[in-house]
C-alpha cells in the first residue's frame, strides 16, 4: 500500500512541475490533461501525506517510551502512541478505499431518462415526482439541469421526461438509480381510498463525449417535423422537431423542446451519443459478469430497486435492505443517505473483492 502511496505522490509532485512549465502552459490540451490528472491524484496525495506524518509522530512517541520517563510523562506519551495508533488504523481503512479502482465514468456528466411504467396516469404523475426529486438534489449539489425531451400528459406527469445533470462526479453519485422504482399511495383520482402500487423507470447514462462515441453521418436517418403539445411561436408551424434514427442499433432519439433544429439535433446527438455508450458498456459487463457481481447493482434496468410507501411515510431500498420513515425529505431531493449507504456497500464488495 505504501509502495503505491509512494508512487502516487512522485507522480503528483512531478505533475506540479510540469504545470508549472511554459510549454505546458502555453498548450491547453496538456495544460488540461495535465491538471486534470493532478486533481483526480489530489485527495490520494494528501492522504499519503498524513499517513506519513502520523507514522513519524508514532515512531517518534515510541522512542520516547525507551527513555527514562517520570510516571506523569510516560503516561502522556502512552495516551499520545495509543491516539496516532488509533489514527493510523483509520487512515489505512481510507487510504484502502482510496486505491480501490475507479469507474471511469464516475466524475462523468449524466443524462436522466425517467418513464412511467405500470400504472397508467399514476405512474406518469410518479414520474413527474421522481423527475422533481432529482432536479432538487442536483440544486443541493449545485450542478446544473438541462431538459433534453419531455413527453408530458394532462395531468401534469410524465410519459417520458429525458434531462442532463452536469456537474463534478454527477456519475458517481446517481448512477445507482437506474432501476424500476415502486411507488404506493392513494390516487388524487382515487375515490375510494384505495391504495394503488405504480411504477416509473429509471436510466441514468454517463454523457458520452465525441471521441468517445463516433456516430457515422451515413449511419443516421435525420427527419424532422412540428413540435407537439401547447400552443405558443413556432409549435405547431415549423418543422424544428427532430427524430434521429440510428441504423445499425435501430436507437430512436427525438427531440422538439427547442424552437430551433439546431439546437434540437445537438441534444438528440447528445442523448444518443449517452445510449450508445452505455450500450457499449452494457455489452463489455455482461462479458465480465461472473467477475464482476455486485450486490448494488448498477446494470439490471428491470430491477425493481426502491419502493416509495405514502401511507407509512417510508422509502425502502431493496438491494441493501435500508428503510427510512422520510419519504418528504427524500422525494424533496435530500437523498443523499441513500446515495451514502450504496456508496459504502459497493465500497465494502469492492474491498472484499480486492482481499
């Protein structure tokens, strides 16, 4: 472990001087691998840093306690080994969380697509909620949303709504809600008070950049047509409505919230660059399956992984048996003891793995 620490820190020193360097300077494309390497490297670095400064302190205390010490003094150099001891335990539980791999896609923009399931206009208006859930924990996060298409029904739900988050590790903290989410309540429709279970599905994709996807121009079938849905400029009167047909996948994207084609095209692009990622991915995973199993989950798009009950106020998270009596808070966007305790599981298989 130490010999890897060791490692990392080189590197990250080494980093600091080459951004430091006027070539590198005046070439953004360096500057920006460069400095972006030395941050993924940053919190490894200063851990390895504190490790080194506690196993110091101790050896140093230890030292102490081979010399002729009055009772009092022996006492707090005792307390302080026992303290550093202490720490040093920690640091090392950390710092083997630290060097565990990385998903690469973790520090990854996302795009969002949530559809009702079963359940009809019940499952659409869970939709809207689960939609509202997550835009309010990307404001607590402070990154940024972006409606890409909306497929909206008339009482105020949706049949499909597809949105960006963009900001610092979006990935790694949502991409455990991919997966059918139940809800149970009574209907505003609902006249007899019948509780009714409804569904909507969850996909969270990792934004894929253009390298990463190449999307041939003789591989599409671009059509375009007027906007649907209430009335207002340009819906209903110009084609600025865009559906991308992908051909050898037979992926379907279209998109119409924006007056213009351009722009409407640049955000079907981006949802369908996001699809034939994570269809590429999906296809390297399910070769590693057997190595790769996780209690979490994160592949299985049918998974029924959280249950939503109104009457007890409860949300349950099936995959790692965590129930909390705060269904307010969490559909409010406050998720992230949720998000917390599937990070920690994931970290735990992955040490356990790693073992």
């Amino acid at each position: 472990m130490l010999d890897r620490l060791e490692a990392i820190h080189r590197r990250y020193e080494e980093l600091s001087q080459l951004l430091c360097d006027p070539a590198v300077i005046n070439d953004p494309s360096k500057l920006r691998i460069y400095s972006k390497e030395q941050s993924d490297l940053e919190e490894q670095n200063q851990a390895y840093i504190e490790y080194k400064s506690v196993i110091d302190q101790l050896s140093d205390a230890k030292s102490m306690l081979e010399e002729k010490l009055d009772a009092d003094m022996r006492d707090l150099v005792k307390m302080e080994v026992d303290e550093l001891s202490d720490k040093k335990e920690e640091l090392e539980e950390r710092i083997r969380i630290l060097l565990l791999p990385k998903d690469p896609n973790d520090e990854k923009n996302v795009i969002v697509e949530v559809r009702g399931a079963a359940g009809g206009d019940e499952a659409a208006l869970f939709a809207s909620d689960l939609y509202r859930m997550y835009t309010r924990y990307a404001e607590r996060q402070g990154w940024k949303v972006e409606v890409l298409e909306a497929n909206s029904t008339g009482l105020g739900g949706f049949k499909e709504v597809v949105f960006s988050i963009q900001g610092k590790g979006a990935y790694s903290r949502l991409k455990f809600e991919s997966g059918a989410h139940r809800v149970q309540r009574v209907p505003s429709t609902e006249s007899g008070g019948r509780i009714h279970t409804s569904t909507s599905t969850v996909a969270v994709l990792p934004e894929a950049e253009e390298v990463e996807i190449e999307v041939h121009d003789k591989d599409l079938r671009i059509d375009t047509f007027c906007s649907s849905g209430p009335g207002g400029q340009s819906v209903n009167t110009t084609k600025s409505a865009v559906r991308i047909t992908h051909m050898p996948t037979g992926i379907v994207v279209s998109c119409q919230d924006e007056k213009s084609q351009i722009s409407n095209k640049d955000k079907a692009m981006r949802v369908l660059r996001a699809r034939l990622f994570d269809m590429k991915q999906q296809e390297e995973q399910a070769k590693l399956a057997n190595a790769r199993k996780s209690a979490v989950g994160t592949g299985d798009r049918s998974e029924r992984i959280r249950t939503y009950n109104f009457p007890q106020s409860r949300v349950t998270d099936h995959r790692i048996g965590l129930t909390l009596h705060k269904l307010d808070y969490v559909l409010d966007g406050d998720l992230d003891e949720v998000i917390d305790a599937l990070v920690n599981q994931e970290q735990a298989e992955l040490l356990q793995n790693a073992e």
